[in-house]
C-alpha cells in the first residue's frame, strides 16, 4: 500500500490514514506491503443476536490512557460502553441504558460519537446531547454530564489544561472549561 494525499484518481492501494491496523514493510522485489490488523481487537461484543441480526452499531472505540499507567480500550455501540479484556479476549458492558438514566445522561444510540481524554476521564460527545464524562468505573457513579457546557460539534480536545469544544449551534464559536476542571467554564 502507497501512501498518497490523492491528488488524480484514488486508487485501492492508496491510504491517507489506517486505523487499528499497522503496514509491514517489504524489501524491494517482494511484492506490496501487508496491513495487519491490530492484535486481539474484536467488532462487536459477544452478544449472538445483536451480531446476527446486525442490531448494533459502533459508535467509537478509543483507548483511554490512565494517571496509574494502565490502559482500557473503550468501545460504545447502542449507546452502551463496553471495555475490552485482552486476557479472555471479551468485551463487557460496563454502564447500561439503566446507568445513562439514573446519571441523568441523554446520549444517541446510534451516529458517531466522539472520545478524548481529559484529566483521567473519557469526555463522549455525540454531537446531539450535552457531552459527559466517564471515569471508568463500572455503573452510574462514573458519569458526569457536563450541563455548564453546550452541545459539541466534532471531537473535543484540550489546550492548556482546559477541555475545548466547538460550539454545535454556533459553529464560528469555541467554548472551554476552566483548567482541570471539565464542568466549569464555558460560556457565562
């Protein structure tokens, strides 16, 4: 696979960016170059009928960084967080519809979502619902929607230690919390 910005016609050996996967150089002669795919990732949960009656949707997968050194991958379909295990090789859920409501948290269940991490919390924004929080705790208590903000358009990020987001309603307008503190701020 080449890599190319495209500029003429695409080409089916081209990539401007891969996700999940990395490129295996080889030598001169050899033929193309193989992509291979991240190790021990799974689609989907192991839920048979959400798989065979394709009811689920993926929505963002995002590794989340800890303070204490450890690594969780996230993924969220139907509106449900699920964390990975590369030891059993299984996703499970984590925070439930049930979690969402008693958190008081309206979320889409399907469209993209958006994931960064911010002060060892996950911010999710879906573009339509107030973003929230999510420090990785299983259930409820791990939850903060973020009512000081506004709803976001894009993926979050972070300048200065202040989480940023683009203004949904009001595209030309970027709002931001206080520093570290990912419910302060944002427009008075």
């Amino acid at each position: 696979i080449r890599h190319s910005y495209a500029f003429g016609q695409s080409s089916p050996d081209e990539a401007l960016a891969l996700i999940n996967c990395y490129p295996v150089q080889s030598l001169p002669g050899e033929g193309p170059q193989v992509i291979i795919p991240r190790t021990g990732l799974k689609p989907a949960p192991d839920d048979a009928a959400a798989v065979t009656t394709g009811s689920h949707s993926c929505q963002v997968v995002h590794e989340f960084p800890r303070l204490d050194g450890t690594t969780v991958i996230i993924g969220v379909w139907n509106g449900l967080i699920h964390t990975y295990n590369s030891t059993t090789d299984a996703w499970t859920e984590v925070v439930s519809a049930a979690n969402f409501a008693t958190a008081s948290i309206t979320r889409t269940t399907s469209g993209r979502w958006h994931a960064y991490t911010f002060d060892d919390t996950v911010v999710f924004s879906d573009g339509t619902n107030l973003p929230f929080t999510w420090n990785g705790t299983s259930g409820a208590g791990g939850l903060v929607s973020l009512s000081n903000a506004a709803v976001a358009y894009g993926r979050p990020t972070v300048h200065a230690g202040k989480l940023v987001f683009i203004k949904n309603s009001e595209r030309s307008t970027i709002i931001w919390s206080e520093e570290l503190a990912a419910n302060t701020g944002y427009e008075a």
